[in-house]
C-alpha cells in the first residue's frame, strides 16, 4: 500500500511539474508574472526575490527549469521504486 501511495504521489508531482513547463511555454504574461506565492521560509524568500527582479523571458526559462527538474526527480523516484521489484 505504501508503494501505490508513492507512485501516486510521484504521478501527481508529474503532472504538476508538467503543468508549470506549460505554462512557461504556453502561458501569458500575467499568468507567469503572478506565479510566485507566500515565501514560507528562507530560502522560498530568497528565490522570490530573485524570480520579482528578473525579466519575462528569464522568469520562463526558470519556471520550466523548475518544472523539468520535478518531471526529472518524481521518475528517478518512480524508477527507483519499480527496479526495487525485479
């Protein structure tokens, strides 16, 4: 049962990080430019900072960024679990 969760879990950080390369690519300006959040620690403010001060285009290639390396790390996860089987 604690396998599904986690492939759940992973399928579902999947989607989102799938969701943010889309809208870097795809979405407008308004809606990339309102994509930060609260920050809710440290370095969450920092990045915050960083992302208010750069320009349009830097702030999609770091958004995709940000999505590719979720796609990236939830199938490592993914593979890691499914190789544990065999």
């Amino acid at each position: 049962m604690k396998k599904m969760g986690l492939v759940l879990l992973s399928i579902v950080f999947i989607l989102v990080g799938l969701f943010v390369m889309w809208l870097a690519i795809f979405g407008k300006k308004k809606d990339v430019n309102e994509f930060s959040s609260i920050p809710t620690d440290i370095v969450e403010f920092f990045f915050m900072i960083i992302y208010k001060l750069f320009p349009l285009l830097l702030r999609r290639v770091i958004l995709f960024l940000l999505g590719l390396g979720m796609v990236l790390a939830f199938l490592y996860l993914l593979t890691l679990i499914f190789n544990k089987d065999l």
